[in-house]
C-alpha cells in the first residue's frame, strides 16, 4: 500500500476531498449506485479533473488489493487521520479478526437481539466497531439498517470528521448490502467523558453492549481541558492516568445490569501505578472479567503498546477470569484461570498469570524492596555530551574524539560509569566502562553541589572548555528550562549522584535470566539500567546469587512487563514484591558457597516450596 499512501500525500488535505475521494472510488469499484443517501451523494464527485483523480486513485488501490472492500475502506479512513490528531486523540486502526472477536463474544451473551437492543462505541473513530455491530444485528434479527441506525446503534467522538466518516461507513455498508435510503443516526460529537445520554435519550436506562478500542494517550500528551474531565472520575486519582484509563468507568457505568463491555485496549492497567485507582473500582464492584492477554505480542502497527482483550458484565462475581493468546491472529477460545478478588491486590497490582505460583513467591522470605535499595541512574538529559568511551588517555587527560577533532577532558573531573542495560549478555563488564564529566564536588553533609563556574573555569580549563563549546544544546534541556537551573552545565536531575560502597548492576529489561556485576567503589556511577545498593557486601552477594537463579527468572517470566523479542521488564512493581529468601547465618554461608547453578537451584526451590 506504499504507493496508495505516496498518492494521498500529494492530494488535498481538505477532509471533503478525501472523503469525496475514497466515497467515489468505492462507488466505482464496487459498481455502486445510491440515489437516496444524502451523506454519500455529498461525497459524490462529479467534477471531470477529480474523477479523473478517482480513477488513478482507484488503479493505484486496485494493483495492492484484489476488491475495495469495506474493510480497506476503514483502514483509509484511520490512515488519513493526522499524526497530530493521532497522538492527542488516540485513534487507531482495529483489526477486523479483532474486532469480529469482540463483536460476536459480546453478541453470545446477550438473549433475544431486537430493535430494543442498543449498542454504543463511546470513542467511535471512524466506526468500524459499529459497523460490525450493525451488520451482525441485521444478521441476527433480519432489521432493516435503517431501524439498526435509528434505533439500536450509538456512537460518540470528540472529532467532527471521525463522526461524519462514521456516517460515510455506515451508509456506505447498508448500500453494500442492497439498501439505498436515508438514516437517521445516533451519532454525536462529544467528549464522552462529559457526555450525558440522558440528555439526549430521555428514555435512557443504559446499553445492553458497549464495544470498542479506547483512545491510547500517554498522559504527558493529554490536552489539559481533557485532563480536567478526567478528574471527575474517581478512576483518574492515582499517579498520571493515561486516557484510556476513564473509559472503563464510563462504559460501567453507562451498560444496563447485565450490560456487556468489550474493549481492546492497554494491558499496563493490570499492574501500573496510575491502573490503582481503576483496580480498586473494580474490587468495590467485583464485576465479571475476562481478559485475554496479548502479554508481548503487539497487535498494532506502528505502535509500542501491549493489548489485551477485555470483557466485563455487569453482574457481581466473585472472580476475574484470565487467559493468555500468544498467537494473536488466531482467537480461539482459552482455557482460562479464575483468579478471586480477595486473592489479589489493587496496590501491587493484579498477578494473573500463573497466579498461585506468584504468590508463593511473593508471600515467603523479605520482600526485595525492605530487602536492599534500588537506584537507577543518573539524569543528565545529554548523555551525549557527558558520558564518553576515551579514545586514549595519559595521567592527566582523558582524549575524546568527536569527529575529526580530539578533546581534552581533566581527568579529575570525570568519573567512571556503567550503563547496566549492556550487562544482558556474555560482555566484559571492564569494556563497558565509561567516563562521564562530573561537575560537582562533596558537602559537608554527604551530597553533592555543582562547582562554582570560576572555579571549574580556572582549575579544570579544558573540560570547562569543552562544555562551553555545547552550551546552547544543554541548554535546550527540559524544553528549554535548563536556563534555570542552578548552573547551565548541571546534570538534568540531581538522583543517584552519590551511590552506597556497593552496586549490584543489572539491566532494566531482559531476555534471559540476568547476569549481575557486584562492584566495591564509591566512585563509579550508573545510568540507564538499574542497581542495588548497600554497605553490605554479604547482603548482596545473597541477592547475586538469588537474581542470577532460574528460579528468580521464572518468576519475572510469569510477572514482568513483557516486550517484544522474549525481554522482560525488571522494573518497579514487576520484580520489587519478590521476597528474597530469610536465611540464617549458617544458611548464608552454606548458599555463598554454592557454585555449581543446580544445586543453588535446588537450594532456592527447597527454600521456596
């Protein structure tokens, strides 16, 4: 489809034309006719210069796909969405295999479809979902698509185009199926978060099915007016909820008793901090949940989420029913593991995979975070700038090539740093040693302070040098807020900028059981990656031996984030609740002399089981 997107990008942007476009290029490659339908004779070209635009539109399209279908209609809708649009709104294309799953899982619970029953998508798009839902409704119950439209289907977007798109489909799929007229649809442009269907459904007492693909927003790109709309829902309290996070309360809230949701959408809710507040909503309710988890396999191209199949009635249970789908084009149904809500926990998050083997884990020994502090790295917000590989060095300088050009830096004023994340693999930890400018000097009470500039100036001249020579690119840090901090060379954030004796590195995502580095030196820094830290040598090399066990891996297998490729989150809540064995003293000495891998195994799975 390169050369079909190639096309549209050389056309007018107007959302009329485009629509008139693919409306008329429809019409004509599928020998359609409408002469009743006021929405698609709108779109309908008559013009000599833009049919003749139809026409190479149509041999492009055609040379990819064997039909225009309804399907590769909906994915052109979704792919002239601009990439603005797209990251403050969300919108993305839906499979047709996923949303047939949905659609029909969603039908098979509800009894004796009629013109009674009414289906919503609250985030409609460009309503693919409710063209399903119409045409299977119409399958099921023989009704006319114009009392489907009227009476049984209701959409709702924040974008006009997306609602007169919607329009577009809809009608465009009733003609398809041999009925040319005008419809009366239940489609509005709104924020459905502030919407009300009482308002413009006197008779409204909740929908029997909601389906859809909730708008997947990352928090930091959330406009503010509809950061204030999420307030209202007790389901936004915790942390910075992405937008999703507030449709699941909307849909509980606007399904009938009994209602049926069915949703794609993020699977962090589960486990993220700003998921808490939603998980507690869901343990006053305790409605019935199945959810069939994509786990690291992403479904969307183009875009880093991880997705999972929801569903929910709206009837009390006393349990959340849970599955995993590696192979995602293939929905069959899975055996599922019924996990209790009185089992789980809305503060840790939700552990449903491989749920009572977790909780052995996590409920016998001292959990990792009372166990031994955590640090990540450093934030200088340049690294480029600060952490260099030295080309050579003598006893006074360490020499930085940056292009054609060699660089001085006083080798006083560096130190030496590891990024942690290069420990997943069979590397020399010594060759990923690297030296980072370190403008700070010790106080009185332990911590750092930046250098004086005068100071630095006169007693370290060619590293002052050097970042003088990259002021305007530190000072572009923080969108430009770097002008007020303390020093324009210092680091971005002041954390981790003195570290205990002790580091146990490892990487912050793995695909194979971890490989740790215990290092003795108050001196050497982290970025990136991660470290436990004490004064304790003992107590780490304790936890090298546990870190570095299957049996450590098999539980951040079943518990961590996954990602693409078998790699594995080792981050915040995927590992901190893991409890480290409560040894004695004699039971420490006995596993610190342990090296050959089976029996420190056998010792743990005894320790464990």
């Amino acid at each position: 489809m390169i050369k079909v997107f190639q096309y549209l990008k050389r056309q007018p942007k107007d959302t009329s034309f485009i629509n008139g476009l693919f409306v008329t290029a429809f019409l004509k490659g599928n020998g359609l006719i409408s002469l009743h339908n006021s929405v698609i004779a709108e779109y309908v070209f008559s013009d000599e210069a833009d049919l003749k635009r139809v026409d190479e539109f149509l041999a492009i399209l055609l040379s990819y796909e064997k039909e225009f279908s309804l399907e590769v209609l909906i994915s052109l809708f979704e792919f002239v969405v601009s990439p603005a649009d797209k990251k403050v709104d969300g919108a993305v294309y839906t499979p047709k295999y996923i949303r047939k799953t949905i659609i029909d899982k969603c039908f098979s619970k509800v009894t004796n479809c009629s013109k009674k029953t009414r289906i919503a998508d609250i985030a409609c798009g460009c309503g693919g979902f409710l063209m399903d839902a119409a045409q299977k409704l119409h399958q099921q119950t023989g009704l006319s698509y114009k009392v489907i439209y009227e009476e049984c289907i209701f959409g709702i977007d924040i974008q006009p185009y997306s609602i007169e798109r919607t329009k577009v489909l809809l009608s465009v799929a009733a003609l398809v199926d041999g009925e040319d007229a005008d419809f009366d649809f239940r489609l509005f442009i709104h924020n459905a978060l502030d919407f009300d269907f009482g308002y413009v459904l006197p008779d409204f007492s909740g929908f029997d099915v909601i389906v859809g693909n909730p708008p997947y927003v990352c928090s930091r790109y959330i406009p503010q007016h509809i950061k204030d709309s999420m307030k209202q829902w007790s389901v936004c309290s915790a942390g910075h909820p992405d937008l999703y996070i507030p449709f699941f309360q909307v849909a509980f809230e606007s399904l009938k008793p009994n209602g049926i949701l069915g949703y794609i959408t993020v699977n962090s809710f589960m486990k993220s901090l700003n998921g808490k507040a939603l998980r507690y909503y869901f343990h006053e309710k305790k409605p019935l949940i199945e959810i069939l988890d994509f786990r690291g396999k992403q479904i969307f191209k183009k875009r880093s989420t991880y997705t999972c199949l929801f569903f929910l009635r709206k009837q009390e249970s006393k349990s959340v029913y849970y599955a995993i789908n590696d192979e995602p084009k293939y929905l069959p149904d899975k055996r599922q593991t019924k996990v209790d809500y009185q089992t789980l926990d809305p503060i840790k998050g939700w552990t449903l995979n491989r749920h009572h083997e977790i909780l052995v884990y996590e409920q016998k020994g001292i959990p990792i975070k009372e166990y031994c502090q955590t640090r990540h790295g450093i934030a200088t917000l340049s690294n480029k700038t600060y952490v260099f590989m030295p080309s050579s060095e003598d006893e006074r300088y360490y020499y930085l090539q940056r292009g054609n050009e060699t660089i001085r830096i006083e080798r006083d004023i560096c130190r030496s740093i590891v990024n942690s994340n290069k420990l997943n693999g069979e590397v020399n930890f010594s060759s990923i040693v690297e030296k980072i400018v370190f403008p700070y000097k010790p106080t009185e009470n332990g911590r750092m302070s930046v250098i004086e500039e005068d100071v630095f100036a006169e007693k370290y001249p060619e590293a002052y040098s050097y970042l003088l020579g990259e002021r305007t690119v530190l000072e572009k840090r923080d969108k430009g807020q770097a002008k007020d901090y303390v020093s324009w060379y210092a680091y971005g954030r002041t954390q981790s900028l003195t570290l205990p004796y002790y580091k146990l590195f490892f990487p912050k995502i793995a695909n194979r059981p971890l490989r740790c580095e215990l290092i003795g030196d108050p001196s050497l820094m982290l970025y990136n990656g991660m470290a436990f830290v004490s004064d304790e040598e003992e107590r780490l090399l304790v936890l090298k031996k546990v870190l570095e066990s299957e049996v450590f891996w098999n539980y951040v297998v079943a518990n961590g984030k996954p990602y693409m490729s078998g790699f594995y989150s080792l981050n915040g809540s995927n590992i901190l609740h893991f409890c480290v064995p409560k040894l004695s003293n004699e039971e420490k000495v006995g596993l610190l002399k342990l090296v050959d891998k089976r029996e420190i195994e056998h010792f743990l799975m005894d320790y464990y089981t």
